[in-house]
C-alpha cells in the first residue's frame, strides 16, 4: 500500500539499495544518508553513488548528514552528484559541527539547522539556510515542563522573518515516541523522520522488511490526525 504522504514521511540512516527500494515502492520520497563515519548508518560515497542515488528520482529530497562543515567530502560528493546529471535543488545537507572557515554564510549548498537551546544565531545568516530540525524528546520535555506554549511564541518572534511556505521543518522522532498533537497546533511541522535503527533490524544492518511495512503502516494510522494522509 502506498504511503501516499506528499513527502510528509523522512527515513534516517538508509544504507542499502534493499532498503531503499522497498521505501520507494511504499511511496517515501524524503531520504536521509549518513556520511559520518563512527555513525551504524554510515554510507560509503561510491555505494550513495552507485547503488542509491541510481534509485532516486529527481522529485525525491536527498538529505546528506556530514558531521563537520569542513569535510572535503563534501565538494567532491556534489561533483559527483552533478557528474550524475542531479540537480542540487532538492539536496539538503545537515550539519553537526560548523567550522570558522566554513560557516553557514559561506556554505554554497541548501543547508537545515538542528535546534538546541545554545543555538547561535548567525547559522541562519547564509543565503541557502532551508529550515530547522527539532527533536522530539527536546519538544516533549518544554510540554512537560507546560513551557512549550512560551517557547513556541519566542521561536515564531525570533524567526518568522526567515521562515517562508518553503521552508522545511523537521520533527525527528523514534519509533517509540508518542506524537503530542499540541506539537502540530502550533508549530508546522512539514516532515516527520524516522531512523533506520535496531528497531527495525534482524541483525546489524539487515532491515527487517515486514517490521518496516508494519511501522509505517501504523505511522500512517496515528498521524492521520495530524496529516491529511
């Protein structure tokens, strides 16, 4: 059965061309692949290239995850990408770490900002800043703490001005986190991301197929009233 979510679903961590394909066949469009090598989930750039990338369409959104803005890994993975005949439109690259010479406003590439508490300001100065990535687990903590009301007029005060129709906003979440609806009243969560984890594997990265059609098919079920899927 088709997902059928206008790209309202992101996987994290996807390795493998199995995988991936029986995501395409469930309707997934938005992907997401680690470059970061003490990740589980690391994905090696001739295997993106030859095995992933092959498998993508040109409609699909590519999220590629480097641990630091400084890896030269990261110039030669957009050579290649454009050598393949993509466009870098629908590409997008998260960040852990921004180095002093490679900071967002010299960045030449669409680029989202996870949000943390210490969040420095000027990472949303340069001209290819797409939008935010928040954790559920950060959000769920302000509503139990009933801050989350204030904290999302201080966020929508700060940043409205930055934030257009466009703009991406991730909520990352696992597999056993219970979706609050106040999460979605008041902030407009366009993507909700799962990882590719032990949740979902028989053994180290060997994803259990039938586990992942019936994972999705409950995401489907309880975000339905938060989506129109």
């Amino acid at each position: 059965m088709l997902v059928n979510m206008e790209q309202k679903l992101r996987f994290e961590g996807v390795y493998d061309q199995r995988t991936l394909r029986h995501l395409k066949l469930s309707g997934v469009k938005d992907f997401s692949f680690d470059f970061s090598p003490t990740s589980f989930n690391f994905v090696q750039e001739y295997v993106f290239l030859e095995n992933l990338l092959t498998i993508l369409d040109p409609s699909d959104k590519i999220f590629l995850h480097f641990k630091r803005s400084n890896d030269p890994m990261i110039e030669k993975l957009v050579l290649d990408i454009k050598k393949n005949g993509r466009s870098l439109e629908n590409v997008f690259f998260e960040i852990d770490e921004w180095s002093n010479e490679m900071g967002p406003q010299e960045f030449s590439y669409n680029y989202l900002i996870n949000y943390t508490n210490d969040l420095d300001h000027k990472n949303l100065r340069g001209d290819h800043f797409r939008g935010f990535i928040f954790n559920f687990t950060f959000l769920e903590y302000l509503y139990n703490q009933k801050l989350i009301r204030k904290f999302a007029i201080n966020f929508h005060t700060h940043f409205q001005t930055i934030l257009s129709e466009h703009s991406l906003m991730v909520l990352q979440a696992n597999w056993d986190s219970n979706l609050i609806s106040t999460l979605f009243d008041i902030f407009d969560f366009n993507v909700l991301s799962y990882p590719i984890n032990s949740n979902l594997e028989i053994c180290y990265r060997n994803v259990d197929l039938k586990k992942l059609t019936s994972e999705i098919e409950i995401f489907k079920k309880n975000t339905s009233r938060f989506f129109n899927l």
